[in-house]
C-alpha cells in the first residue's frame, strides 16, 4: 500500500509539471498562430545615450518601440521614461526623430496636435535624421508619448528591425528631452539623447521551434509516465 501511494505522489507530480509544460506551450503556439493580441513583429529600444547637456541625469531617458503593421507600414511609439528621480517628457525642436529605411516614404498624423509637419535634418551630436518632428512651444507644450504611422512607397520590409536604420553616426532615433522633477519650476534641464541598442521580440519562426520542442518533452514525459506506472497491487 505505501509503495502504491509512493508511485501515486510521483506521477501526480510529473502530471503537474506535464500540465505546466503543455499551458506555455499553447500560449506560445497561440503568439505564432495569432491568437494573441501581441505582435510578434516589433521591435522595442531605449533613448539612452546623452549628449553634454543631458550628461548629468541618470538614462534611460526614452523607449521607442517599432511596430511592423504590414510589409510597408509600421507604427513608431515614443514614450519618456523616469530614472533617478526624474521624469523625461519631449518639445520644442528636434523633439522625436528617427531614420526611415526607405528611398520614399509618408508619415502619417502624430498623435500629438502640436507636433509640425515632418521635416529632417541635423539633431544635436546624433547626426542626420530624415524625420525630425518640432513641437510648437517649449516646456508649456511637453508630452510624454507620442505616435505616428510610416507608409514606406518605395519598397517594404521584411521585419520590424528593418524599419529604421542607423544614419551616418550609428544613430537610428533621438529626441530632444526635458529632465523634471519636483523641486524645479520648469525642466531641470533641457539636452539631446539617442538610441542605445534595439530589443527585438522573438519571431514567429524561433517561437514555433521553442514550442515544438516544449510539445516534445511532454509527450516524451507522458510516455514515461505510463511505463512507470506500476500495476495495482491487491495484496
């Protein structure tokens, strides 16, 4: 009787840890299948580098996340983020700016109003980008998210990371930051930032392989389960 509890307690044991195999595994198939709302084709990548100004205030300073809704058009989010005491929101010139991989391209409405029409240019110590966006007023108009949509007209991509490319000095976005906190009036200060290194979500295919082999083990353990189950003893 004890060694049948005994067997009983292992192969309640093993069932658990089956369980627990087979639920990551249906999430991770249900990311590639699409059931989830999460998209797997995005890429996300901290605004942590600063030039002289923005020096002395602890980064990351913004995370930009890249969001490949087709083979030609992606959605850019911005969004400040509070280190050290500090809270980073973006405005006045140069405020979010990125380099788009492609020969022609539109941008569409950002979700900030008061953001101009896209130009490009210069930014600070971060070199060319060919969309620079300016806010209308300094530290009165500061956000701290924004959105926009890019249409690419002159061929597509193949992933999310392709969206956006480095410039000449290795930079693919930036902003112009306001550090605040709650013993200054306005901004602490104000400086320049750009990227730091990209974050990309798994894709589909490394998913798939992940949760075949994970479907694997199960089947793997519930073979060796029903091999060590021991006849009932009667006796």
């Amino acid at each position: 009787m004890v060694r049948i509890l005994l067997n009983h307690s292992r192969m309640t044991k093993t069932t658990r840890r089956l369980a627990a195999i087979a639920s990551v595994t249906a999430a991770l198939l249900g990311t590639v299948l699409g059931v989830s709302s999460a998209s797997a084709d995005s890429i996300g990548f901290d605004i942590s580098v600063p030039n002289a100004g923005l020096a002395p205030f602890p980064g990351p300073y913004a995370h930009v996340d890249v969001n490949r809704t087709g083979a030609t058009t992606a959605i850019i989010t911005f969004t400040g983020l509070t280190a050290g005491g500090f809270t980073y929101a973006f405005g006045a010139a140069n405020a979010i700016d990125v380099n788009v991989n492609a020969t022609t391209f539109t941008v569409g409405i950002p979700s900030v109003v008061t953001l101009s029409a896209p130009g490009s240019g210069n930014v600070s110590a971060f070199g060319t980008f060919n969309v620079t966006l300016d806010n209308s007023d300094g530290f009165g108009d500061r956000f701290s998210t924004v959105n926009f949509g890019i249409t690419d007209t002159s061929g597509a991509w193949a992933s999310a990371s392709d969206v956006l490319i480095a410039n000449g000095d290795g930079f693919r976005a930036a902003a112009h930051i306001f550090a605040t906190a709650a013993d200054c009036v306005d901004a602490c200060v104000t400086g320049f930032a750009g990227n730091g290194d990209l974050n990309p979500v798994p894709e589909p295919a490394t998913l798939l392989l992940l949760a075949s082999s994970l479907l694997g083990l199960g089947f793997s353990g519930r073979k060796k389960l029903f091999r060590a189950a021991p006849e009932s003893d009667t006796r």
